[in-house]
C-alpha cells in the first residue's frame, strides 16, 4: 500500500508540473513498519551530489544506467543507442570526527577522482547489460527467497530513459548466487 501511495503521489506531481518520467523507489514494509526504508535512497542521492553525478530522476538521456559499490559509482549513457558514454567515479568519504565520537556517523568530506571510459569501452558495458537483462531484475525485496541482512554488501543501481527512473538495491548477491538466478550476475568484489 505504502509503494502504491508513493507511486500515486509521484504521479500526481509528474501532472501538475509537467514531468512525465515515473519514479520508482522501494518503499519496504518487512521492516516491521518501523525506520525511513528510503534509507539507501537518501544516502546515494546525497553522495550523487557531492560527487557532482547527474540526477538521473531529471535526466532526458535516452538510457542511463548507475551501479553504485561501497567505493565506486559506474555510468554508462547514452542519448542515441549509436554513441555510448561511461565514467567510473571511484570515492571515499570522511565521517565528521566530533561527531563519530559521540557515535554518529555522518560524513565530512568525500574525496573522488573520475574515471572516463572511452566510446566502445561504454558500448561494450552497455552490451553485456542488455545480454544479461540486468535493467530488468527487480529490486530484491521483489524476488522470492531474497532477504535482508544487518551487515554485507549492498549493489545499488539506478536506471533511467525519458519515461522512467528506477532505484534498486541488492543486499549481499553471493550469498544467494546458489539459489537465485538474479543474484549470479553481481560481481564477486566490491568493485567495479
């Protein structure tokens, strides 16, 4: 009910001022109903804009797609499907020592450097995404037998084209590689 609401909201929005591009952002109920589960969401979209990424829930590419690691943000973008573009933003960030002190974690400065891929490096990035369908697996709270987990990692990606921008998270794939199929196409390490 709770993503059905956010989904109403935002098209109602999208109405009134103009933008047609849907917006999908998981909102989970199996956290007992309790805590802000945009959690990811917010932490990206803030670290997007230190890092100076496009917003991509305001991009007017024809395709953009963005994987986030713990340590580094992949683009691949195109306007046309005949010219490809890709960056690796690779990053760290600083908690603010006062207040890591008092047991708040909340981040100081982020340090980046950017990583531009050339034309076919992109395209062949963009190849192996579409092969692998990985712009259709769903967010893994939508797929049977997927959980969550209080620590791990996290794969994020954000895909988005004219009409819509998708926000997905993937807790821990190895751990489920044996028994889901979705979870076999993520990366064994934490970078790109």
């Amino acid at each position: 009910m709770r993503k059905f609401t956010t989904t109403i909201c935002l098209l109602f929005a999208s109405a009134v001022f103009g933008q047609t591009k849907t917006i999908n952002i998981p909102t989970y109920t199996s956290y007992q109903s309790k805590g802000d589960s945009t959690l990811w969401f917010k932490w990206k979209y803030s670290l997007a804009e230190k890092l100076e990424l496009p917003n991509l829930q305001t991009s007017k590419d024809t395709f953009h797609f963005r994987f986030w690691t713990d340590i580094q943000a992949l683009d691949i973008w195109t306007f046309d499907y005949a010219t490809f573009f890709g960056m690796v933003t690779n990053y760290a960030q600083r908690y603010d020592s006062k207040l890591l002190k008092k047991g708040t974690y909340q981040v100081d400065k982020v340090f980046s450097n950017k990583i531009q891929l050339d034309s076919s490096e992109a395209r062949n990035i963009f190849q192996l995404l579409d092969t692998l369908s990985i712009v259709n697996i769903l967010t893994d709270d939508k797929i049977k037998g997927w959980q969550q987990g209080l620590d791990g990692r996290e794969y994020i990606i954000e895909t988005s084209n004219k009409s819509q921008y998708d926000f997905k998270t993937y807790w821990t794939p190895s751990i489920f590689a044996d028994t889901i199929i979705e979870a076999v196409s993520f990366p064994k390490n934490s970078t790109v």
